[in-house]
C-alpha cells in the first residue's frame, strides 16, 4: 500500500513543479537565487540562512538553470520528507497505512506550490533521524541532526525538541549525548555567522523582524477556510478517534505527538506576546501531519475492512484540495532568475535590497 500511494503522491508533486516550464515562487526565493549565484561565484557563507540548498543550487547551475535546480531540490525534498517518515513509522511500529496517509497530507502539496519551502527536505531528515533514535543507532542520528542544521534550521530545532522529548521518555542517556554531540558538530557554521559580527539571535534567525520570529499579530486566523481544508478533516477525525489506542499503545509516540500539536499551535500561546514564528497554524500543517497520520494510522488499521476506504478518502481530498485550497496557500508569482543579480542579501539577517548602479 505504502509503496504505490508514495509513488502517485510523488508524481502530483513532479506535476506541480514541471508542469510549467516557468518558475514560481513568493518574494523570498529571488534571494534564495542570489545566494546560489553568489556560491556558485566562490564557496561561503554569504548569510545566515542555511546552505544546502544554495550549495546544491551552485554545484547544478553549471548545467542547468536556476529554476530546474529548484524544482529538483524541492522534489527531491518531498521524497526526502515522504521516505524520512517511514523510516520513522517503520522504527515506531506504526502502521503502514500512517506512512501512506502522511504522504498524502494536502498541505505537503504546498511545499512544492509554495516555492521555496526548504523546511521539506530539514524533516525528512529529522524523521529518519528520529526513526535511527527508536532504533538506538545513536551514530546515525547524530549525523542526521547535524546534518539538518546545514539544511534548515527551523527544522533542526523542531528535530532537537523532539529528539529530546523522546530521550527522556525513554529514559535515554546514550541518545541526549547523541544528540548533544551533533549539536556541537553543527557549531562550527554558528561560529562562522559569530565571527562574521551576528549576533546569537541573528546566527539561530531569532532576531525580532527576521525569519522565524516577526512581530505582529494573529496572521493564521485569515486564512481559517484553507488551513481546515489543507489539514485534511477526514484524517483529522481519524487521528482524534484513533488518539485514545496511540496513548494504549504507542505512549512514546503519543506522548511526541502531543507536544508536537502543542508545538503546532504555537501561534494561540505566543500571539499575546505579539510574536510569530515560522510555524504559523498554515505553515505549521507539515509537523501536525506527524501526530495526525500517527493516530489516523491507528485508528484505520484496526479497521482492516475500512482501511483502504479511508485512505481513497483522504487521497480524494487532498486532490481535491489542489484546486480548492492550495492557490490560496501563500502569494505565486513567476520569478525571473534574472532578477537575483540585483540583489544584496543581507550576510546577518535574512533580508535583501534592490543595488543601485551607478
């Protein structure tokens, strides 16, 4: 079931990307294009944002265009996503049906809608990290979290939370000093954004203004109709039926399950302080697709008659959801690579300026 469920999931992502041959994308990926040019021009850190995606862009830009690159990684990111979680499923003792509901998540769609969405490729590698946890492959899962802070930060942070919470369930020693290793094999790209004159907010992107915190206020609640259908109310229903027999029968995983969730409505708890992170109640839909294909998964496998039935369901849904609720997911427009060159980006916030020649 697993197998061929990813498959076509795959496929409408390939369709989103290349089904037109220009490319799409919000404000934010001109400057993600900067920094691939400026790193194909030289190798550096040229701002605090994670760099793999610039490095991937640079060692393609040889031989293709800035826009296939991004189309590549960012289909190369939904498989990552999609494979990490089964990784993670498989190490949980989940159901397969969990994997194949997770892969059809509707707002999984809109990372490769909503270009760039980078944070696809940080959580796949953050559920096989947490999958080689469960299996106590502790060398595995230090190289997954430190190789998750090169990818995406939001995501190696969400990563090191989770990680720790199942640690401690767990009771385990040998994986809170895995896990604190790889945070100091990931330092040396902190250090560099110190050196380069950021400060500590600035090299984690926790300035106020920037990244992962801006100020204002309530920002998800405009868009209520399509976070409800993007979350997708059928596996939703499933995960609450299901919640009651994860707790019976997977603790570990309920238990991370439900600081993720809590973790998912960041947005409720931090908007009386007047701060936003990235994990907004639209954006945040990646992580609560964990905890919903959990339960969900649960609850359609001891429903052996119903199992197939719920996931046709659920599959129906999002495909429907790509017409109904994913243009309205974030702001599209077509994006001139050209555009990049005009560029700066700023080396200790992300932001950029328009250069004036003159």
């Amino acid at each position: 079931m697993f197998a061929w469920s990813a498959a076509a999931a795959l496929i409408v992502h390939a369709v989103l990307l290349f089904g037109s041959k220009d490319l799409y994308g919000g404000a934010d990926l001109v400057p993600h294009l900067r920094l691939m040019q400026q790193m194909d021009a030289q190798p550096g850190l040229y701002n605090i944002y994670a760099p793999a995606f610039h490095v991937f862009g640079a060692l393609l830009l040889p031989w293709a265009s800035e826009a296939t690159a991004v189309k590549l990684f960012t289909l190369g990111s939904a498989a990552l996503l999609i494979g990490g979680f089964r990784l993670f499923q498989r190490a949980a003792d989940l159901p397969d049906v969990s994997a194949s509901l997770f892969a059809w998540a509707p707002y999984a769609f809109a990372l490769s809608w909503c270009l760039p969405k980078v944070e696809a490729a940080g959580y796949g590698l953050a559920f096989a990290g947490l999958g080689a946890l469960l299996t106590n492959r502790h060398r595995w899962l230090v190289a997954a979290l430190a190789g998750t802070f090169f990818i995406h930060t939001a995501s190696a942070l969400f990563f090191g939370l989770c990680g720790g919470v199942l640690a401690l369930v767990r009771r385990d020693a040998r994986a809170m000093l895995a896990l604190a290793v790889a945070t100091v094999l990931a330092s040396p790209l902190f250090i560099s954004h110190l050196m380069a004159g950021c400060n500590a907010a600035q090299a984690l992107l926790f300035s106020p203004g920037d990244y992962l915190r801006t100020t204002g206020g309530w920002t998800s609640f405009d868009h209520t109709h399509t976070i409800i259908v993007l979350a997708g109310p059928i596996a939703v229903a499933c995960a609450a039926a299901g919640a009651p027999r994860l707790w019976r029968e997977h603790r570990e995983i309920a238990i991370l399950a439900g600081v993720v969730t809590f973790f998912y409505l960041n947005e409720v708890w931090l908007a009386p302080f007047g701060a936003r992170t990235t994990l907004n109640l639209m954006r945040g839909l990646t992580v609560l697709a964990f905890p919903v294909a959990a339960a969900a998964g649960v609850f359609a496998a001891t429903r052996p008659r119903w199992t197939a039935a719920i996931l046709a369901a659920c599959i129906v849904w999002s495909l429907g959801s790509l017409f109904f609720a994913l243009p309205d997911a974030c702001h599209r427009v077509v994006v001139d690579p050209e555009q990049a060159e005009q560029l700066v980006v700023d080396r200790c916030t992300f932001r950029w300026t328009i250069r004036r020649d003159h």
